[in-house]
C-alpha cells in the first residue's frame, strides 16, 4: 500500500499514529506487529485509524480554540468601548468657539480704541446716602456719624439675595433731593455727584467743626443680574462705577449655556425704561452707552437653544443611545464571527 503526500502534512500526521498506535515498520508496510495473525492490514482498517485520529486532534483545536476565546473577548470589549467613547465625543462636542469668545476681531494686529466717556452717577430721590464726617474734634463726630451705623464696614460688592441681612443705615435722599443733616439743617443734593455733595457738606460744617472732612458714598448703586450666569444676585456697587463685563464677572461669568450675542440690559431713565441687547463676543460693546452699568440696571442672559431644550434633554437621549448600543451589539456581533 502506498501512502501520497499531501500538502498538508499528511505524513507527519501518520508518524505520530504511529508513535499513538505502535505499530513499528509494520503499520509503514501494511503488515501484522508481532504476535498477531499474519495478513495484512486492510485499507479500510488504516482508514478509521486514521479518521480516529483527526477526530480527537479536531477535539483538542477546538477546544484551543474555546481557551482563546475570553482573550478575543477582551480585545473586542475594548474595541467597543472605544468605538462609544467615538461616538460620545462626536456628540458633545457640537458646541462651536467662536460663538462663546468675548470680544473677537484680528487677534494679530495691534488696534487702539478712543474710550467712550465714562457714566458719571448723580445722586437721586430715595438714594441711601453715607456720610462720614472727620474733624480733629472726636466727639463733635460722633453727632454727625451716629446716622451711619453699619454702613462704612463694608467696602467689597456684596449682594442682597440669599438670607436675612442688616439694612445699613444712612441719610435717605427724601423725594424733594434733600437730606438733613444735624447743624447743618436741609441740604439738596439731588442732581450732585457724591464728591460734590461731600465739598458742599464740608463747607457747611466749618462753621462748627474744625478742619471737618466729609466722605459721602451712595449704598443703593446696585445692578441687577439674572439669568444664565453662575451666581445670579443683586450686586451693590459700592464705588458706583462698573462696566458690563465686570458685573458678569461678579456674578461668576456666563454659564455655557448663556446667549453671548444678545445679552439685554434694561435700565430706567428720565421716566422711561430701556431695552438693549449686546454682542459681548463683538468689539463694538466698548462704544456702546450700555457698556457702563447705571444703577438700578438689569442684567439678562437669555439661554441658547440647548438650554431651552434640557428639560427634554433626557427623554431625547434614550432612543439615541439605545440606537448607538443596539448598533455597536451589532457590529460586535460581526467582529466576533469573522474571528471564529
């Protein structure tokens, strides 16, 4: 009987069917081993041994096989998890820069602006005036000052939202634009900026107090700020000078989800209320006459579109990912049968 070779090794397959079934040069010439009944070793009888054999080496590669499958396993868990991280990543990041960079122009080039002429606050009806009087007579200062307990302690923006807090007090400017003061009597200051009304007060004073100085502050310059920003409140501004950008700034700036293109600021003046709406991503803000706030100045930041939706942010999200899941199952699914 002869034996082919074959492309695939069938000799060394025999020779370990030898080495398996010991059967010696005998198997090789197809003859009986030793001790069994002379004839030959029939074709078919090879055949099965054979077939035996493949069959248990079959065995032993699938269960290689088997044994080497949890580290596939692994290797295509990662691979989906990145695949999600992909898709995720794709999905946050629809938030474009230029639409949330203040003051955008030519980065590249030096440019100058004039600056536009500052607002100067006047005092008004109802204000909350402070008034410190200094002299080299401490006691005589004490008759003037008694107004004004609490109200020079504090010298930082402070906001009046959240909680109880003390009412300073001070001279209330009545609706006439006067304020009285002991001594000195009735005294208009409506219509008078602070450091003039202090200069007046001083004059008046010398009359009684030698080398008298006089520190007036208003305590109701305040601004109001509201919408998407991270602390809304109301501000008072205790040097009654501010701008747009530095109230925003206090109020902790704008949240990502804030309209940086149409800020509003309402503002009353002259009897009559005021609605602009501001570019803070445009360097025209600097020219704007809104750009200084006034007192009693609101402060709006509408929310974009996304927030307005992000009520229903969560129920829009479940189909979306149970699609992304369904559809990376799916290609999981492929990448493990075509690894087989």
């Amino acid at each position: 009987m002869h034996f082919h070779r074959q492309k695939d090794c069938t000799l060394p397959r025999i020779a370990k069917l030898n080495a398996q079934f010991p059967l010696g040069e005998h198997f090789k010439k197809g003859v009986a081993a030793p001790g069994e009944k002379s004839q030959k070793i029939s074709e078919n009888k090879i055949k099965i041994l054979i077939n035996k054999y493949l069959t248990k080496n079959t065995f032993l590669t699938q269960r290689n096989n088997m044994n080497m499958r949890p580290a596939n396993l692994k290797r295509i868990n990662g691979l989906l998890f990145f695949i999600c991280v992909v898709i995720i990543a794709g999905m946050s990041s629809c938030a474009s820069t230029k639409s949330i960079v203040y003051f955008q122009g030519d980065s590249a080039r030096y440019s100058s602006q004039e600056i536009s002429q500052k607002y100067v606050p006047t005092i008004q009806s109802n204000d909350l005036l402070s008034i410190v009087v200094g002299s080299l007579n401490t006691e005589a200062n004490e008759v003037f000052n008694t107004p004004n307990t609490f109200t020079t302690a504090s010298t930082n923006y402070s906001t009046t939202g959240g909680g109880a807090r003390l009412q300073p007090l001070g001279y209330l400017v009545d609706s006439d634009g006067t304020i009285e003061i002991p001594l000195v009597g009735k005294l208009k200051v409506a219509g008078m900026r602070t450091t003039v009304a202090a200069d007046t007060i001083r004059i008046r004073l010398q009359n009684y107090l030698k080398e008298p100085t006089v520190i007036v502050r208003n305590l109701n310059f305040k601004v109001s700020v509201l919408g998407e920003v991270v602390r809304p409140a109301v501000y008072v501004i205790p040097d009654e000078k501010i701008s747009l950008p530095e109230v925003l700034s206090l109020a902790g700036d704008l949240t990502i989800y804030g309209k940086r293109t149409n800020v509003m600021v309402i503002r009353e003046e002259n009897g009559k209320r005021e609605y602009a709406r501001i570019d803070l991503t445009s360097r025209n803000i600097f020219e704007s006459p809104y750009y200084y706030m006034h007192k009693n100045d609101v402060v709006y930041v509408e929310p974009i579109k996304t927030r307005i939706n992000a009520t229903d942010r969560n129920v829009q999200l479940v189909p979306i990912v149970t699609s992304i899941v369904a559809a990376v199952g799916t290609l999981g699914i492929l990448i493990l049968n075509f690894t087989k």
